[in-house]
C-alpha cells in the first residue's frame, strides 16, 4: 500500500474502483480480499522496525474452486492463511467473506460460524492431533461446538461419514485409533476429516503433504479433488511444489516476499509464466522425464528484504531481467492474458490475447 | 585407491531390539561406491534407509545394532573396528550430513567454534589453520565467510545446510554420506543445492551416499540408484536405466507417484497403502499387498535378486523359472 506509488505506463491496475463485484448472491465470490497486508513488528519493545510479511494483496476464492498459493518459505503465503483464518488481524485491507467484511463479524456466534466455515489443515500430522486422545476426540469436539443441532448418534454418523469420506476404512476402527497408530498419510487425512466435519465451504489447507513420503502425497491431493467434487467444498492450497499445485489447482497464485506476483489459471501460467519468479521455480522442479534445466541461478538465493523495504520490486536482487525502474517503482498486477495478471515491469502482454496495452 | 571401490557393503543386516522380539530394519543389503561415484537410496520412511546409513557410518546405537554382513572401506571392515580405530578415519575420510541442519547444528555455538570443535577432534591444527581451513570450506559451498562469526538461527534454512556441508568437506574426505540434506528447503533452495553438492563433487572428487525418498530429486545427480522397500533392496542399477525402465514394480510406483509440470495432466494413484508393519514382514514378496502386478506366487514365495540387463530387481517376474514372463501390466488388481 505504502510503498506503491505511481502505476507504470500501459499498466491495467487492477484495484481500481472500477473492479467492483457484481450483485447477486451466486455472482459475489466465496472469499475476496483487497490491498490485504499485514506487518509484524520485529526486534525489542521499542524497535520500530516493521516486518512486512504481506503487502496489499487481492485476490478471491470462489465457489468450488481450488486455489493454489505457491511461494518460497518466508513468502507470506501461511500468513494469508492465517489471516483468512482470523488467527491474525490485517494491518489494513479487508477480507469479505461471502460479501460480508471479516472486521465486521463481532459476536462469538459469527466468529463461530465462520471458523466452522473456513477450517485450516495443518502442515504437520505430527504434532496437530493430541496423542492422548483417540482420533474420534477432534471429530466429535467439533461437530459439539459447530453442529449442535445434530444429537449424539447423529454426531458418531457423522463422524464415520467424513473419515470414510476421507478415504479411511473401516471407519468405526479408525475412530477408536490412537494418532501413533496411523501413518503420516493417515493422519493427514485425519486432519481433512476434522476440517470436513464443520461443514466447511473453504478449507485452509497450509502445505498439507510437505512432511509426507513423495508416494503419499498423491493419495492426499486426490482426497482435495474429490472433497471438492462431493461436497462442494473450496480450498486455498499452500505448497511449495507447483507441481503438486498443478496437479489439483484451478488457480493459481505465486507469492514472492509477501506481493502477489503472478496469478491466473493454472494452466495459463504454467504453460506461459510472466514473472521471473514463477520461470525460476518452474525450472527448479525437478523432471526425471526432462532433460536437467540449468536454471540461471545457483547458490546466489539470497532471501528477500522484508523488514522495512524501500519501493521497487523485491524480487530485483535475484532478477536476470532487472532494469533500473524495478529499483525505483513497485510493480503492480498487469492483466497480459485472459483473467492471468503478473506485477513485473519486464513482463509483456501474450501477442494473441485481446488485452490492450496503453 | 583410483577408480576402484571405496567402500563395499555385504549382506548387511540392521536389527533393531523392540517389545516384540529382533526386527530386522536393514536385510540383507549389498552396496558398491566407487571413487568418486554418487549412489542414492531412495525408499519411503521405514523402509530403512536411514538405518543403512547409519549403519555405514557405524552410529547406530541401541536398539539398533549390525547383526551381520560386512562394510568394508578402503579395504578395513568398519564393522568390526573400535571407536578408537574409527575416529581416525572420521570426519578425515569419510564424514556425514545430516537431515535436519536445524536440529544437527549446536545453536548456543557460532559456526566457527563447531567447525573449530571439528578440527580439534581430528587433527592437531594450530588455532591460524583451523581457522584458515574454516574460511576455506565456507568459500567451498558458497558462504561469505563473515557467517563464521553467526550463530545457526541468523541464517536461512538454505545456508545452514551449506554450512553442515562445508563442515563434513573440512578434511576432504573421500566419502560423504548424506540423510535427506534437501528434505527441509523448498524447490529452489533444494535444486540449487543439489547442483552445489553436484559441482563440489566433480571438483574434489569425493563419493556420495545420498538418501532421499523423492527418487525425482535425484534422477540427474546420481550414477547409481538402489531402491529400498521393508529393509530389503528391491531394485538397483545405473539411475538411468532404472528412471526410463523400471523393472521392479515399487520402482515404478515411486516414479508415477509425483506430479509433472509438463505434459497433459493425468490422474495419479501414488501407491496405494502403507510400508509392512517390520514385525510382521508379509510373506511371500514383502511388496505383494501393495503390488498392482502381484499374482498368487507371490504371497508364498520370496523373491531373490535377478539380474535384468544393467539392474538387479527383486520381482518374480524375472525370475529365470518364471518364463514366459506373464502380460499383467494391464489387469490391475482390484
């Protein structure tokens, strides 16, 4: 926001007013947030250092969709989740959820309502389930506190429903499980089970295969696709992997040092990625079935200045396209194909797209 | 000891000493490293892996013990070495990177003092050379030796496991045996460490025993592959030839389970199930519940090593007997 100055040239910024949602309930997206940031302060009481771990996002979620929110570690994309979870308060910015501003939800019933609406999956299976407790115990905890209308039979039916909705059976054995008898896999999916039983419409899933075996890590992605597909449900999907992210997303988002910097449809982007950034991890993924790409940059991975930066892109140190106006203005988001929008300087509009420059 | 073997694993067996009786986690295991090679192990967690290398670099400790087999380095069987006898070849000849950078460095203790902790354990360095070999190894992976002076926590992830690198490269050694070094970072930080690790070992010309359980991250680093299911060895051979023909059906699983950036996105079913349960070994093929070719021999008959051209697959269907070979890629268990 601050450090955002003048648009360049031929730009189409896209948080003008003209950009306004259109009415109707089905038209309003699931989740819209707008010139979202949030700053941490960082060092001793009297520091006055800021660190800026999301700077003026926007993006949505609609309705039975799967984003992907793909970036390094210390890119900000756990602090957005946390943000849409309400574990954090912006700094400024909005979150509109359904249409309704998140600020504006005050009382324990709303709070309530939205936490049941908008669960998070965790990246750890380790340590987010209570070892003392069998698997059952966060089912049914939750299904208290957000579904109470349901009676104590409905809730053990229900339970069953999303752990075999979750691809575990037999589903009354699991239940009775202790979590260090379930594999990582297993647990994770335990997870999604706990998030399934609010009946959500979005689920916050923060790098939920990281710490899973490479083999495993499918199973879970395909369990997304089909808790979308059976139950309508959305995710924000935060990974590191683009790959995995390709492999169930329909959006995708790419963060680098807290700016959103490239986002459109998966494949739009893979196929054709603007931002240098997006380019370096897509040549960092490694392809047995390709031959090695030698990307431009080795062992110079310098992490990004976040703590009071100056304007200009942040990515510039690390840029092989860098010019001096990176160093001087902040890109803002450029629409260069259809719904795809990159915020580089260097970037060009796709030749065919009917996007017009200028 | 030019082009020869460095080190050469026989028959090794692991057991760990657990509530319900000797479990073997490392059965039976046989691995060449030639000078200068880079082999990498690749299984799921449990599969043993992890113990094989420990195993190597004799650190195991109870429960775990070596019940059998040999490992032989430079032609001295370390198996059977005292601690007194391996501290010589510590660290000097043959060192180890561990897993988690976060947790193997000492974070009460600059990067200098426990290169420093390092050199006085091995060597009789005067305090200018220590510090000299210090600086050197830092500039080696690619650090600005001022991070001498940090402590753990004031580097990034990527840095502080170029650090335990530089610490293992210190003397030089001719074998560097590495858990997971990459499994913490993220893909750009890990690719640029791999062609780090890569570049390093072509230069000085070291052996590298390197862990992984995502077979992609190594398919363009690594002239041998030896695949690890259950304890046992179920494929090896030339990384190559195992990446393009898989002759074990675990193997191809491992392969088909990661998502491309390229080509048409296809629905992938990982491998269904979970690694055995070592206490129970399934019978017959230890791989068989899990198997999409599996057929009934399978469940009773244990497969040996065959060789099949370059590699060597622990699958029936290569069995010599077991000819004509049967067409099952098709027919999927249901």
């Amino acid at each position: 926001m601050t450090d955002r100055t003048s648009p360049p040239a031929g730009s189409t910024p896209l948080s003008g007013p003209d950009r306004t949602v259109p009415a109707g309930p089905d038209l309003v997206p699931l989740v819209q947030a707008r010139g979202l940031t949030k700053h941490f302060k960082v060092g001793g009481t009297f520091a006055r250092r800021k660190l800026h771990a999301v700077d003026d996002a926007d993006f949505v979620i609609h309705r039975k969709e799967i984003v992907a929110l793909v970036g390094e570690s210390g890119s900000g994309k756990s602090t957005v989740a946390r943000l849409l979870a309400r574990v954090y308060r912006p700094t400024s910015g909005e979150i509109r959820y359904q249409g309704r501003p998140l600020a504006s939800m005050r009382t324990r019933r709303q709070s309530l309502a939205y936490r049941s609406d908008v669960p998070m999956v965790f990246q750890d299976p380790f340590s987010s389930l209570n070892p003392a407790y069998r698997v059952s115990h966060g089912i049914m905890r939750g299904l208290k506190l957000h579904r109470t209308e349901l009676s104590r039979s409905q809730r053990r039916a229900e339970a069953e429903r999303v752990v075999e909705a979750v691809g575990l059976t037999p589903a009354v054995e699991v239940l009775d499980r202790y979590p260090y008898e379930l594999s990582g896999g297993q647990r994770q999916r335990i997870g999604f089970a706990q998030a399934l039983a609010y009946k959500p419409t979005l689920i916050l899933a923060d790098e939920p295969v990281s710490m899973l075996d490479v083999s495993i890590r499918i199973g879970l992605l395909n369990v997304m696709a089909a808790l979308r597909e059976q139950e309508g449900v959305s995710f924000l999907y935060i990974t590191h992997d683009i790959a995995s992210a390709r492999y169930v997303s329909d959006r995708l988002m790419v963060m680098y040092a807290g700016h959103v910097v490239e986002s459109g449809p998966t494949e739009a982007v893979l196929a054709n990625p603007k931002h240098p950034y997006t380019q370096l991890l897509l040549s960092a993924v490694p392809d047995p079935r390709a031959p090695l790409a030698v990307s431009a940059e080795t062992g110079k991975s310098e992490p990004p200045r976040v703590i009071d930066p100056t304007p200009g892109c942040r990515f510039r140190w690390r840029c092989p396209l860098a010019i001096d106006e990176c160093a001087r203005v902040t890109p803002l988001p450029r629409e260069l194909g259809p719904a795809h929008t990159a915020a580089c300087h260097v970037a060009t509009a796709d030749v065919s797209s009917d996007v017009t420059e200028g | 000891m030019p082009g020869a073997g460095i080190l050469e694993v026989r028959d090794l067996r692991v057991e760990y000493a657990t509530s319900r009786g000797q479990v073997a986690a490392v059965d039976g295991v046989d691995l060449e490293v030639g000078a200068g090679e880079f082999v990498a192990v690749v299984g799921e967690s449990g599969c043993g892996k992890s113990t094989l290398l420990f195993a190597v670099a004799r650190l195991l400790s109870p429960p775990a013990a070596i019940t059998g087999g040999s490992v032989t380095f430079h032609g001295q069987n370390l198996v059977t070495m005292t601690e007194r006898q391996l501290n010589v070849l510590r660290w000097r000849d043959y060192s180890v990177v561990m897993q988690s950078a976060m947790n193997a460095l000492n974070p009460v203790m600059t990067i200098a003092a426990q290169f420093k902790d390092a050199i006085d354990a091995h060597s009789a360095l005067s305090r200018h050379q220590a510090g000299q070999r210090s600086v050197e190894a830092m500039k080696l992976v690619g650090i600005d030796p001022v991070h001498l002076k940090s402590y753990p926590h004031q580097l990034s992830g990527g840095m502080r496991q170029r650090a335990m690198i530089a610490m293992a490269l210190l003397f030089t050694p001719d074998l560097v045996i590495m858990d997971e070094p990459t499994s913490a970072l993220d893909v750009v930080a890990q690719r640029s460490l791999m062609v780090q690790i890569k570049e390093l070992q072509q230069r000085l010309g070291f052996a590298v025993v390197f862990v992984t359980h995502d077979m992609s991250l190594v398919s363009h680093f690594s002239d041998q592959l030896l695949v690890m299911y259950a304890g046992k060895m179920v494929e090896a051979g030339p990384t190559r030839t195992v990446f393009d023909t898989p002759s074990h059906p675990y193997s191809r699983g491992l392969l088909d389970a990661f998502p491309s950036i390229r080509g048409p996105r296809v629905t992938l079913t990982g491998i269904p199930g979970s690694p055995p349960d070592l206490t129970q070994p399934p019978s017959g093929c230890r791989f068989h519940p899990r198997c999409p070719l599996a057929v009934d021999q399978c469940r009773t008959r244990e497969p040996e090593l065959y060789q099949v051209g370059a590699v060597q697959s622990r699958c029936l269907r290569h069995a010599p007997d077991r000819a004509p070979r049967p067409q099952v890629a098709e027919e999927a268990r249901p």
